[in-house]
C-alpha cells in the first residue's frame, strides 16, 4: 500500500522561521524528500533535538516515547529516523521486517555509551533479584539484559508499576534515576552516566537568568542536575513541554533542555518567548550527536536507503519484550 501522506509545514512558510540554508537549497531538497517518501512508503520520525530543518519536513517530531509510539504502529515500509543511533535501534527492534534508515549512524549519545552491555551483565551477576531499568538512551544490547524500558516521559509511572519484592536497578541516567527516587519514593541503585549537555546547566548559571528574567518560569529536563531541578518550576520530558508551556498564562520561559527544543516550542506555542537557559563557560546546549544530522543526509539516507540498521535475531528477540512491556503500561489509564 502507498502512504499518500504529504510533507504538510507546520507554519505557512517553515523556511521563514529557520536559516542558515538558501532558500533555493532548502526548496530542491525538501521536494526531493517528498518524491523519495513517496516512493519508498517511506515515515520521516524526527526527535525534538533535530535542526529546524528536520523538524519542518518531518511526518511526526516528539519525544522518545511518541517516537517509540509512532514507530509501533507506523504502516510505512521504511522508517527514517531522524534522532540518534539508540531510538533508531529501538524503531528496527519494533519494526524487524522494515527497512529502517538513519542519517548518520555515527549519531551517538553520552548515556548510551557510558554503560557497555558486558559491564551491565556483570553488576546483574551480584545481585540475582535485580529487577533492571532501562532508560531507553541505552543500546539494544543494553536493553535485551533489561526487564522493561522507560522514557523520561513515563519513568514515573513504569517504576511505580515495578514488582515491589525486586531490588530496583536503573541504568544508565543516574540523574533521571534520582528524580524518579524523589517522585515513587522506590529506592534504585542508580547507574552513574549522565548526559553530557543536561549536566552543564548549573544552580549559578541558572540562577543568574532567573535574576534577569524573574517572571519566566524555568522548565527543566529530568536528565539535569538536582541542583538545577530544586530550581525548576516544571521538570518534565520534552513532549510535555509544549503542554506546560501551551497552557501556562505566562509569555516568556527559561528552557533547559537542547537547543533544538526551542524551533518546536516557538512552533507551537506562538507569540510566547522562549529563553535558552545558560551553561557557565561555553555555549553547550546543543546536542554534538543530534546535530550530526542534516537535511541533506535525510535525503541521502533515503535516495540510497543506506546506512540501515540490522541487529542479530538474538537481540531483536530478548530486546523486544522490555520495550513491548514498557508500551503496554504507558498505555495503561
Ligand atoms: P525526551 O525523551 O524527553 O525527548 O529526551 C530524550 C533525550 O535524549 C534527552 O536528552
Ligand atoms: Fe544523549 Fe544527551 Fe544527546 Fe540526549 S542530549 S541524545 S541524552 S547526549
């Protein structure tokens, strides 16, 4: 079956609110893509990090779990994911009959490789009642130890769906892992990576723009720090973002989270004001990975249909059932 699906813009004019390509380059590509989706019965999914490009010609944009939710149920023979290596991974474990495409297969992620599979299956090896949780930023190896995954949009409630006789261990965020600790009350012995963008953000750096802004409320990812987090009026996934942000009275908000978040907030939440929060000695909020990925490597993925990913059958077999398991409770009321 063909998807008839159109690359619809989201605002009348997507290249008016993006830049640094010519318009003329931005056109051609952008037509070519369309052409090639439509060939291939092809799904463009787009995290919320990417380049305003991206987002602009993307069938959905969201968070990991709506990324996760779309790649569930998506009819389209070929996925694009526009995003980094880990939620490609997770769309071919949903999807291992479909051709599954990336821009840059070297799109990596700071949590995902602090914590090696063979060093997971050796902290298991201590402790038989482990019951493992893995932060979807993880590799497929890393998921098939798991027992379920979690986003840090449904972390809270998948931890609080967690078998109260297990010992709780939660890899590889220990950030996240802390906050979910502070909202379920659940002890976890909490891996120790980090995201190397969300722990730039510090109380004196957040402190200060609050001081120049005092009417804007600062809506933090949970990957920050506590100490970034003891500041926030809102600690949440970046999907629920635009919720609080859309149906808050306020105009102006300090954002801590990557960069790329802020094209999808202005997108949606018009006329309001949208503040990067400051890291203390550089420009750091911007995702190196997430950036990898360029509208032109969208539409060279696509016209080659290559790189793709492949996973062993063993992995696409025990890494499935965490991610599946994960699914169902989010679904849950
Ligand atoms: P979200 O699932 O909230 O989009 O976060 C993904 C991520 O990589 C944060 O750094
Ligand atoms: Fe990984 Fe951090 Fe980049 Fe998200 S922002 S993909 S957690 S390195």
């Amino acid at each position: 079956m063909i998807d008839t699906t159109e690359v619809q813009p989201r605002v009348a004019d997507p290249y008016a609110v993006r830049q640094p390509m010519p318009r003329a380059r931005y056109d051609a590509l952008s037509r070519d893509i369309l052409a090639l989706k439509k060939k291939l019965n092809a799904v463009i999914l787009a995290h919320n990090y990417q380049v305003a490009e991206i987002q602009d010609i993307a069938d959905y944009v969201g968070d990991s779990l709506g990324l996760a939710q779309q790649a569930a149920k998506t009819p389209a023979d070929v996925i694009v994911f526009c995003g980094v290596h880990f939620m490609a991974e997770t769309a071919k474990i949903l999807n291992p009959n479909k051709v599954v495409v990336l821009p840059d297969v070297d799109a990596g992620c700071s949590l995902e490789s602090s914590c090696p599979a063979p060093k997971l299956a050796e902290l298991q090896r201590t402790n038989p009642n482990f019951y493992t949780i893995a932060y979807i930023n993880c590799s497929a190896a890393v998921k098939a130890l798991s027992d379920v995954i979690v986003t840090s949009g449904n972390a809270v409630k998948i931890v609080n769906a967690a078998p109260k006789d297990r010992d709780l261990l939660f890899v590889p965020d220990e950030n996240l892992g802390s906050w979910v600790m502070e909202k379920t009350g659940r002890p976890m012995t909490l891996w120790k990576g980090n995201c190397y963008v969300h722990v730039e953000w510090t109380h004196a750096s957040i402190t200060r723009i609050r001081r120049e802004f005092p009417d804007a409320p600062l809506v933090a990812h949970p990957e920050c720090t506590k100490a970034v987090r003891l500041l926030a009026d809102e600690v949440c996934s970046t999907e629920r973002m635009v919720g609080y942000c859309r149906q808050s009275p306020a105009q102006e908000f300090i954002i801590a989270t990557e960069a790329g978040m802020l094209h999808r907030l202005e997108r949606e939440c018009p006329g309001k004001k949208f503040i990067p929060a400051p890291t203390d000695n550089c420009r750091c909020n911007e995702c190196k990975f997430m950036k990898m990925n360029t509208l032109e490597k969208v539409h060279d993925c696509m016209a080659k249909l290559a790189p793709q990913l492949h996973l062993s059958a063993d992995i696409l077999a025990r890494a499935k059932l965490p991610i599946e398991r994960m699914l169902e409770i989010s679904a849950r009321p």
